[in-house]
C-alpha cells in the first residue's frame, strides 16, 4: 500500500486525459450529432485523443517549470478553440474555418449577438486548466514533471499516430470519402473531431490559395458545356413582362417561410404578406441557400447564380475575382443600379465586393437619419429605413434595380415593447419566442413602404421581389419549434424548414401560387428575363423560375437537396409527401447533379475563372 501511495502522476497525461474527456463531454452536450450506432459512439469518444496527445504531449520532452508553462498554455489554448466552436455552434450549428476568422471588420457590430449565448457558465469550459493550475501550486499532489527519455517518447507519438489512423479508418467505414465530403462540416467533425477539423482547414485553405494560381481557362469549357446544357427556355408569356420597369428588390432578414399565413398566440403573423401574395406570384416551395457567408451569400447567390463557398463567405474571401453579376446586366441594358442597407459599409466586405459588382451606388449609413430613438438591435428600424429611402428612390434615374436589405428580424431579435405589434411566443427558447414580434414588424415595415412607394408614383412602374434571405432560428431550438408547429423536428422537417418567402409582384397580373421547387439561385436567371435580357450563355446554375421546364430541384450548401418528390439530407433519403425515409435508389438520380453543381461553382471562384470567360471567346 504504501509503494502505491509513493508513485506520482505525469501532469502531462493528467492534462491529455481531463482535455479529452472534456472535449467528448462537450461534443455530447453542446453539438447536435446524431449517433447512430456504438462504432459512431467509440469514434466521437476516441477522436479528440490523438491531437492532445500530439500537442500537449510535446510536454513530456521538457521538465519542471517549462512544462508546467507548456501544458497550463496549450491546454488554455485547445479549450479556447473548443469553446469558441461551441458558441458559435449554439445559433449556427456549424463549426468555425479560417476564412470565418478573416471576417474581423464585422465583429463590432456582432456585439448583441455575442452577448446572446454568453453565458456565465461557460467558465466550466476552461475547468480543467483550473484544475491543472491548482495541482501545480498544490504541494501535497503526487504529480511527477519528469522529462522523458527519447525512446519512451518515440513510443508515446507513434501510438498518437496510430491512434490518428485507426480513427479514421473507424470513421472511412461508416462515412467513405469523409475527406472528400468537405460541404457536410458536422459529419466531417463528428468523425475527426473538433481539433482535427482545424487542421484539416489548414490544409484546405492552403489548397484552395494555390487553385486561382494554377488556374487557367480550358478548365471552363466542362463547366460551360454543363451549365449549357442544364438551361431551360424561359417562359414565353413571362419574358419581357417587366421589360423597362424599375426592379425593387427586398431581401427579409431571417424570415423563414413557416410564419407565413400563421398565428402566435391567435395573433397574425405577417397579415400585410399574407394579403400581398394574393396579388402576386409566391412560390411556397422556395429555399435559402445559404452557409456560412449568411446574408452575403444571398447576395450573391442572386447578383451571380453561383453557389457559395461552404466555409466562410465570398465578400470576404474571393471579393477580388471577376463576375459577371446580375447589377451589370442590368446597367449594360440602361438600368440605374443601387443598394440601400443602413449599416456599415464595410460590414460583409459590401463596399468593396458593390464596386466589383458593378453597382453605381451603394446608400448606406451615412446616407440615414440615424439616431438612438430610430435604432435596435443592429441599427435602424425598418419603418425608418424604408420611409427614409423612397426620397433615394426618387432621385435615381429611371428605369432603376435597388435592392434593399431589411435589419429589425436579426438575431438576437431585440424589440422594444412599445413597437411589438403582437406578443412574444411562450416557450423554453427565448430567441423563438422574440422572433415573432421582430417579423411582424418587419411586415408592418413593408406594408409602410408599399403605400409609401404608390404615393410616391413608382408603385406601379416596378416590379417588386420580396424574399427571405436565410434562416432564423437554428436547429439548436428545434425543441421550441416542435412545440410551436406541433410536430417532431427530424431531419427531412429541418430541411423542410429551411423555405423561405418569395414573392414576385408585377403590375397587372393576377396573384398565384406556385409550388415548383426552387431557389435563390435562381433569381438571377428569373430577374433577367422578366427584364427581357437574355441570359442562355451566362454560366449560372439557376433556372427561370417561370420556365414551364423548370428542374424542381434545389441542392443546399451541405449537400442536401429537394426535389418535386424527395428530400435528401444527412445520408437519408425521405419522401416528400410522407417525411418518411426511403430507399436510398430514390435519391441516387439527383446525388450527382447535386456533387457536380456544388463542385463546380466552387472550382468557378477558387481558380477565379471567369476571368477568363472573355478570352475564350
């Protein structure tokens, strides 16, 4: 007894074990992973352990105080990281990349949503480094500081090494081509873990550099024949329908498509949207494309009909390629073109990424009356924004596209209670149960702005498109959403949520509603030819939503993708009409237009090849 009482733990190992059974804790608590049997389970438990003890056992080739230093430093570091992913993963659902981190100008203005899901509890994040510093000054702790010899070491790396490799040969035979299937970031992290991930995205940003410098122009000509072959003829009766009216265009700030026609609490969520529609085309089967880039990417799924990158946002990453957008269209057929957005101009890269768009103006903070009474959350009230932009609206040259960009409906979905039209939802998820009241007065707003563009003489001059720009309330509140749509949330639902409003107002037609499957990709195809502008040699992947050949398929960022009958997502086939899974043949059809479309676009920006488009020729 006593010979066992006098042995001493190394605080090199006591500091790998407490990261790692932390880090599985976390994974277990904090992400959303689906566990479908006891290999995925072993492979989130052992997934963490080969990188601390690659890194935090450097710790056993020094002694005493240096380790000691080492081991408290690196721990910090690691769970720094892992806390990090873990708020933002809480509004998000998704995991943080290099190209996220280069996002540092948009910082200050995400202070409300920071504050959101920062909680004081949070310090158990860093528990074990506590821990680690209290054994340090504990003289009474058996804890040994030894450095190891260099076999021993040599033993102790490779079996991390091996460690590595038998995670993932673990996770290649539940998940092959893991490495390969980068779009699925949850997957890719539940199978490699959090640490791992970080590393491999230093590797995929180096890669993804090194692409526009390799890059050259025969690589367009698959693409070209592909999104040629994909085109379909707009619809006769539509095109040139709006030919030399003003296009205005009004992009909803997480607004989803499941509040619309619906109560809370016995209340009308949207009744001004609600009545709009019956005089307009709306499109209930429509979906947000969006990932990480959020409402940049909306931007520039509709200026391009690209997809966007699945890690971090083009405005910031690739805002120096060339496009060929939907604003320099539109100005090469005598349009005036314009973004109103009362916000920074910088934020998103907007001021920067405008000019390569080819926009002629860009009205954005400085050109608003704001004030602290006019503002919350993230800047001016809707009403404000919209009654102060019709006199913008007025002095541009005719025929004109403005674009606006809403702000009120943003998370964390602050109101002050004055200007709450309806009550808060009452449920566990305080962000769902604000989310009402901040949609139904961005509805009130619009309802303000279309009387205010009839006063104004241009209501009936333009054609209106009004869409969501990307979702509001995550899956981390799916719980909350069960409650209030009355159904389990699985993962076909999910997806299901993911629909967004579009409506599409031209003066003299009637109101319709069309259920053809489609997305935000395709409103740059859509806008050009209601515009009469014809688009059949433009490289895009939309599709005129008004062509009686539309594909009725829509491929998300992650690699899910809906069709007329079946949903795909999250290696599960579902059929439509049921949201009941189905045998994977069902999907197959689609999986390979979904993987070209997605890699393709991707090639387009990372090797910058539009800028060889013109030469080609």
């Amino acid at each position: 007894m006593r010979a066992w009482k006098r042995k001493s733990m190394n605080f090199t190992f006591i500091a790998i074990v407490l990261l790692w059974i932390k880090t599985y804790l976390v994974a277990k608590i904090n992400f959303n992973f689906k566990i479908e049997n006891w290999i995925q389970e072993l492979i989130l438990f052992i997934n963490p352990l080969s990188f601390l003890m690659l890194i935090i056992g450097a710790g056993i080739f020094m002694s005493d105080r240096k380790q000691k230093y080492f081991v408290i430093a690196a721990s910090f570091i690691i769970s720094l990281s892992l806390y990090i992913n873990a708020v933002y993963y809480r509004e998000f659902s998704d995991f943080i990349t290099i190209p996220l981190l280069m996002q540092t100008s948009n910082m200050a203005d995400l202070q409300s949503s920071i504050v959101e899901l920062v909680s004081w509890t949070d310090i158990l994040y860093f528990i074990d480094t506590v821990v680690l510093t209290v054994l340090v000054f504990n003289k009474t702790a058996k804890i040994s500081f030894k450095k190891y010899n260099r076999l021993t070491a040599a033993a102790f790396y490779l079996s991390a090494v091996g460690f590595s490799f038998f995670n993932l040969a673990l996770s290649e035979s539940q998940r092959p081509e893991l490495l390969t299937r980068t779009f699925d970031r949850e997957i890719l992290v539940k199978n490699i873990g959090t640490y791992h991930h970080h590393v491999y995205d230093v590797y995929l940003q180096t890669k993804t550099t090194a692409q526009r410098a390799l890059a050259d122009g025969n690589q367009l000509t698959e693409i070209e024949n592909y999104t040629r072959s994909q085109y379909k003829a707009p619809n006769g009766e539509m095109f040139g329908s709006a030919k030399g009216k003003n296009i205005i265009v009004v992009s909803m700030e997480s607004t989803q498509s499941f509040v619309i026609g619906q109560k809370v609490n016995g209340q009308e969520i949207t009744p001004f949207l609600n009545d709009f529609i019956k005089e307009s085309y709306y499109f209930d089967q429509f979906y947000h494309q969006t990932a990480q880039g959020k409402t940049s990417d909306s931007e520039f799924l509709l200026e391009n009909s690209l997809y966007p990158l699945d890690r971090g946002a083009v405005f910031f990453t690739h805002s120096g390629n060339e496009y060929s957008t939907l604003a320099e269209k539109l100005k090469d057929n005598s349009y005036y073109t314009a973004n109103l957005h009362a916000n920074t101009k910088s934020f998103w890269n907007r001021d920067v990424m405008y000019t390569n768009f080819g926009y002629d103006r860009f009205y954005s903070l400085p050109d608003y009356e704001v004030s602290e009474e006019n503002s919350v959350g993230w800047g001016l009230k809707d009403i404000d924004f919209f009654e102060q932009s019709i006199p913008h609206l007025q002095e541009m040259p005719k025929p004109f596209f403005a674009k606006f960009i809403t702000l009120t409906n943003h998370f964390p979905f602050e109101l002050d209670e004055e200007y709450k039209l309806i009550d808060e939802y009452d449920s566990p998820s305080g962000t769902l149960n604000r989310y009402f009241p901040t949609v139904r007065y961005t509805d009130e707003a619009l309802k303000i702005f279309i009387e205010d563009l009839k006063a104004a003489g241009l209501y009936e001059d333009s054609i209106i498109v009004i869409y969501g720009d990307h979702y509001g309330i995550s899956e981390n509140h799916n719980a909350s959403m069960a409650q209030y749509l009355g159904k389990e949330i699985t993962p076909f639902e999910s997806t299901q949520l993911q629909r967004v409003p579009l409506i599409v107002h031209i003066p003299g037609h009637e109101g319709k509603t069309i259920s053809s499957v489609a997305g935000q990709i395709d409103l740059r195809p859509t806008l050009l030819n209601l515009a009469g502008i014809d688009s059949k040699k433009d490289i895009q992947f939309g599709t005129d939503i008004f062509s009686k050949n539309q594909d009725d398929f829509v491929a998300l960022r992650d690699g899910s993708f809906i069709t007329e009958d079946f949903v795909y997502t999250k290696g599960s086939c579902y059929d439509k009409a049921t949201g009941k899974t189905v045998d994977q043949s069902s999907c197959e059809p689609f999986k390979d237009k979904a993987k070209k479309e997605l890699g393709y676009s991707d090639q387009l920006i990372y090797g910058d090849l539009l800028r060889f488009y013109g030469k080609k020729e």
